[in-house]
C-alpha cells in the first residue's frame, strides 16, 4: 500500500479522529493573559461528558478535596486553572486512546502513560525555553502518537501482526513503514496538519523520533518535542548526555525535569482511575530485556571470537552475530592485501556465491568503490543513501547484484586505528535504518572482529619471522662450517694428489690413497647438500607443465625406491592446471624429497598420492580496472603412514628435524624442501594426524619471479 493510499482510506474512513473542540478552546483561553473563573468554567461546561467525568475526579479521594466542593466553578478556584485545564485535556485525549479497542493485545494503559509524560515533559521544556504557548507543546507531546491509534483502528488485523513479530519501537516503526508506507510519526503530523494546527508542531512530530545529528540542524520546536520524546522513556537519565548539545537546558535541571514529570503523571492518572503500576513495569521489563538480549548475544559472539584461531573462523563467526543481532541474510567481506594495494573478497563457503566473490579484487585506488571508500574513511556507508557526487562503480553493481538485495551497506573492518577491510551487508531500507539506530554496537561489532583479525595476523606473522630468523641463523652457520671445513679438505686433497703423483703407479699404496680421495669427495658432496640447504640454486623461471613434471618424477621414482618397497603410488592431476612461470630443476627436487620421505615412513604396501590443482579461488579480478590477477596452484603429496607426532611437526622444517631412525638421517630434507619453496614464492604446510597419515601441501603462484616474496607455512593437525 502506498503511502498516498493510506491517507486516502484514513481520511474516507468513520474513524478518523476529530480533536475536541474544547480542548481547543481550553488551550486558547488558558495561553490568554486573563481569564475568568467564570469563562473557564462555561468552556467545560460545554461539554456534557467531560463535567461528568471532571465532577468524577473532584469527588476522587485522590484530589481529597473539600467535601463542600461540589461544582465545576469551585473546583476551578481550589484546584486553579493549570490543573483544570491539564485534567479536561487528558480526559478529552482518552477519547483517542479507545481507538485501540479494536487490538486487545495492545498495552494502551502504557501507551497513555508515555503520551501524557512526553506532554508534561514539553510543556516545561518549552516554558523554560520562554515559549509563549507552551500548551502547544503539551497538546504534540500528548498526541504524537496518535497515528499508531489512527493505524489500529482502520487496519486491526495488520497491525496485530505487526504487535506479533515486533518486540521493540524501532522494530514496529519499521514494520509500519513496510506494511503501510507511513509510519506513526507521518500519520500523526498528517492528522495534526487535518486538525489545522500549528505547522511548527505538525514537522515536530514528523520528525520526533530522527537522529540527534540530524535534530541538531532543525528548528527548536522539533529540537524541544525531540528531546521530550527521548525523556519519557524509561532509560531517560542515561539518554541526557545524548540530548545536551540539543539544548541550553543544563542537565541537572532536565533530571529534575524527569523526576517533576513523573510526579505529575502519577497524580493525574490517579485522578484518571489508572493504574500505572503494571504499565510501567512491562515498559521498563521491555527496555531491558531487549538490552540484556542484545548485549547477550554480543558478548556470546565475543566469546567464539576469542576462541577463533585461524581467518575463516572469525568471519564465519561474525556472520552469524550479525544474523542472530541483525538479521542480517547475507555478508561479504574484503580484506586487505597490503603487497598488491587491494581489497579481496572473502565470503563463508556456505553461500552460493562464495566462488565468484573470492575471486573478486578492488584496488585501493578506485576512487568510485563504496566498499574501498568505506576503507580510506574508516566510516559507515550505505549505497541506499543517495550521493550525487559519487557514480557507483562496476564492482558496486556486481556486488549488490550477488547479495541479492537492494543495496549494500559497508562497516569498516579496524583495529588500532589500522585499517584492515569492509564488512559489506546486503540491506533494504529497513534493515539499513535499524543498523543506523545501533550503530554504536555495530561499530563495536566490527571493531572486535578487526581487533581478532589483527591478532592471527600478528601471531602468523610473528611465527614465521622467528621462523626465517631461525633459518638464517642456520644458514649463517652452516657457511661458515662448510668454509672452514672445505679449507682443510682442498689442503687434503692436494696432498693425496701429490703423493698419488710421487709413487709408481702400481705401489700399494695407490689403492688407499684412492679410497681416501674418494671419501674426501663424498664430504665435499655432504657440504655441498648442506649448501644448497642454506642457499638453494635458483638457476632460473620458465614455463613449466607442472602435471607433465609430476607424471616424470613418479615414473622415475617408482623404480628406484617405491617398487622395491610395495608402496602403491597415484597422481591426480588437473586437467585445467595452467603453465606456471617458475624453476623446474628446484620443483625437482621438492617432489623427490617428499616423496622420498614419504616411502621412508611407510611399510611395506603403503599408499602415495601426489594431486595438482588449480586454486580458482585465488585467481582476482579486478573489475573496476577490467584486469585479471592469475592466481596460483596447488601441489599436495600425500601418505596413509602413521603420522607425525606433534611435537615433531612444531619444528618439522627446521635443518636436523627428523622422524627417521638410525644416526644416518640428517633431518635436511623438509629444511631445503621450505628453503626452495620460498625461494619460488610459495608456501608449504603440513596436516597430519598419528595413524591417519600425513599430507605436505604447497601453493606456488601461477606467474612468478626471481624477486622473492615472503612465503609462509603452517602445521596443523588435520
């Protein structure tokens, strides 16, 4: 239903309330400078059913009155004018709150309760501000939400609905919205504009329940209405700091404000015959189940996140926050990669697009991105707020189109100030608008995510450059042995070789002398295994077919040490693996040291699988600058031996980690299989589990070269 619709019906519709004329005329006579007994009491008079309610509350021992006072004319002399006028506008406004009849689910003991409060609370706020009508203000606080009543009264069923799934203001105003393309507010500034009074109040209430950074703008009338909304609710005292700036108002006096409002109500609604107790009781239940709702779930979700040990576990972990806080359906993220100036998609595995979002890159450099946008700021952005000045690029179509909703909304992921990615949501107006409301927690959210993030950053980073300090440090030392030990191995050799040349060819010391050569150049070839430990020769990158190269080294293999043992060996290649820019001389020599340490590891009758695949995933493309980063591949080689202790796999790729026996083993081959890899630009790591075997898995990029990156590893238990 539209909007325009809505008033349509409202307006044809029996129900639409009409103000009472006496209230009117009460409040008119009553902002005169003189009135008399006499006229007030004939404009009360008027109205048959408010004298027999009035004669009703005098007679109230509530008012405990004299028993001589038997007459609306000595009322109004004991009571004064103030008082007459508040109760025959309260009394006139309960004509409005029996429009809720029709829903008997709704509190409307609590509802009046509210109204009157937020009329007291204006009345005095504008009388302290020096207004001089202030039952202007009286009249918008009491009826500002009257258009709930309007709504409940011609929609009864609709709006029960909306009673059933709603459990807070801001959810129910939203719902109205949805359902009827107006909510409450608009309603009642529509009726306050039907009743033909002052425009000032009606854009009060429209605009009653706006942000406070958007009230600091406005006019006073919806600055003092405003701030009279937010002090008639139940957490009014912790809501003040909020509203200050609104105001020259200090803040002791708008807590004594509070404190006199409540003291009023209570006298009014018990010369109404209301009991307040029970309604202010379920409003104040309300508000702090709600919190204690919110604040719970967050701090369960802080809870998983504190316990969350690797990236995908804390995204997937932040998703469902939100979900269960927000109801948020769907969440994508970006994070930054620092090397290559970009944002790169990350999404949970389960969502149906999480493929082509992980292949998705934007550079830091696109000026029209929201979600890079979003980074450089540090700030919340929403695509469904409307920036004339900004021309949505590609990437923000594409990615709206794969949430699947009508816009996006992006929170930036920090932590320390650093910037380290963007949220990105998929919202409509509604869900955008509720974020809106708690963006404090939001943000908070977010932050604490980051804050994860930062730490298994910091801890990997950490780990692995104690890692390449520890294998520099060895490969310091291993020079220097293999210098100090190849000097006196040239000085031996020299000597074997010149005394080889000083005796007959067929003395029998020759055949010694030749051993003892032999042995020396034995040594030599140790030291130089130790070398290409410390410092691998990369002769150089080609294009290799990395598929073609495993199927040789298998081949190879299989003869020399897998056959003899029985150990079964297989490759799963595949077929769409791309030619990769590397060193194949030094892949060599990764393939046979694992798969050498594999069938060192296996009985007899063991299994071998070597399988390649190309990483989809890690292929980006970069869509607002229509260029493709080629991604990389992956080689996994595989055993079902018995597994790696795990105190071995903590320091499995140091130089002399080994978990062979016999004095033989030198424990090189991990540490120059790690060396290589690096030196290619890749990552090694190793998953095992003792008697289900163990896998070493190895990502090289498609396109690489001979400037080094930093690589990484991991040993996890699988």
């Amino acid at each position: 239903m539209t909007q325009k619709n809505i008033f349509k019906k409202i307006k044809q519709s029996e129900n639409l309330p009409q103000i009472p004329q006496v209230m009117l005329r009460l409040i008119k006579a009553c902002n005169a400078e003189k009135i008399s007994i006499e006229e007030l009491t004939g404009i009360i008079s008027t109205d048959p059913s408010l004298v027999s309610r009035l004669l009703q509350i005098i007679g109230s021992p509530y008012v405990n009155l004299p028993k001589e006072v038997n007459s609306i004319k000595t009322a109004v002399v004991y009571l004064g004018t103030d008082t007459i006028r508040n109760i025959a506008i309260s009394t006139s406004a309960m004509h409005f709150f029996k429009l809720a009849k029709n829903v008997k689910t709704f509190d409307i003991v609590g509802f009046w309760y509210h109204s009157y409060k937020c009329a007291v609370i204006a009345k005095k706020i504008a009388e302290e501000n020096g207004y001089s009508s202030p039952d202007e203000f009286f009249l918008a606080g009491l009826l500002h939400d009257i258009g709930r009543l309007v709504l409940m009264q011609n929609f009864p069923e609709d709006y029960k609905s909306i009673l059933e799934t709603s459990v807070s203001e801001k959810q129910i105003l939203l719902s109205e919205i949805k359902m009827f393309d107006a909510d409450t507010p608009q309603i009642s500034a529509w009726l306050f504009s039907q009743w033909n009074l002052n425009p000032l109040i009606s854009d009060a209430v429209l605009f009653i329940n706006e942000s406070t950074e958007q009230i600091e703008s406005a006019l006073s009338h919806v600055k003092m209405l405003h701030i009279a909304n937010i002090l008639a609710k139940p957490d009014a005292v912790e809501k003040i700091p909020e509203i200050v700036p609104l105001t020259d108002i200090p803040r002791p006096r708008l807590e004594q404000i509070v404190v006199l409002a409540e003291e009023e109500v209570e006298e009014i609604s018990k010369s109404l015959g209301l009991d307040l107790a029970e309604a202010r009781e379920k409003t104040y239940e309300e508000a702090i189940t709600t919190q204690i709702k919110d604040l719970s779930l967050f701090f369960g979700t802080l809870q998983n996140l504190l316990q969350a040990n690797d990236v995908e576990s804390v995204l997937d972990i932040t998703q469902n926050g939100l979900k269960i806080l927000f109801h948020i359906p769907r969440v994508f993220y970006f994070l930054l990669d620092e090397k290559k100036n970009m944002i790169t998609g990350f999404c949970s595995s389960k969502d149906k697009s999480h493929k082509i979002i992980r292949s998705i890159a934007i550079p830091l450099s696109s000026q029209s991105s929201l979600p890079v946008t979003c980074f450089h700021k540090q700030e919340v952005l929403s695509s469904l707020k409307k920036d004339d000045s900004r021309k949505p690029a590609i990437s923000d179509h594409q990615i709206i189109r794969l949430l699947e909703t009508k816009g996006m909304y992006c929170i930036p992921i920090y932590s320390s100030d650093k910037a380290l990615g963007v949220m990105v949501l998929g919202v409509d107006e509604k869900t955008a608008r509720d974020l809106d409301d708690n963006k404090g927690l939001v943000k908070l959210f977010s932050k604490q995510a980051g804050v994860c993030l930062q730490s298994i950053r910091f801890y990997n980073e950490y780990a692995l450059r104690i890692h390449e300090k520890k294998m520099e440090a060895y490969a310091t030392l291993t020079d220097k042995v293999i210098h100090e030990i190849n000097n006196p191995i040239s000085i031996i050799k020299n000597y074997i070789e010149t005394l080889g040349l000083k005796l007959p060819d067929k003395h029998p010391a020759q055949t010694e002398l030749s051993v003892i050569g032999e042995e020396m150049n034995r040594v030599a070839g140790l030291l130089d295994r130790l070398r290409s430990f410390s410092r691998p020769r990369i002769e150089g990158f080609e294009m290799v077919d990395m598929n073609h190269l495993c199927q040789g080294i298998l081949d190879i293999l299989k003869k020399s040490i897998l056959m003899p043992k029985q150990i079964e060996v297989s490759l799963s290649i595949d077929p769409e693996l791309p030619k990769i820019k590397t060193d194949p001389n030094g892949l060599k020599q990764i393939l046979i040291n694992l798969v050498k340490n594999a069938s060192e590891a296996l009985d007899k009758g063991g299994k071998i699988t070597v399988t390649t695949r190309f990483l989809a995933e890690s292929a980006k493309i970069m869509i607002d600058e229509k260029k493709r980063i080629p991604g990389s591949i992956e080689i996994e080689v595989s055993d079902n031996g018995p597994g790696i202790d795990e105190k071995v796999r903590e320091t499995l790729f140091d130089p002399y980690t080994t978990t062979k026996a016999g004095a033989s083993n030198r424990g090189l081959g991990l540490s120059i299989v790690y060396s290589i890899v690096k030196e290619l630009n890749g990552m090694i790591h190793c998953q095992s589990e003792k008697g289900k075997g163990t896998r070493f898995i190895i990502t090289l990029p498609v396109n690489s070269s001979k400037n080094r990156e930093m690589g990484d590893f991991n040993c996890n238990r699988r």
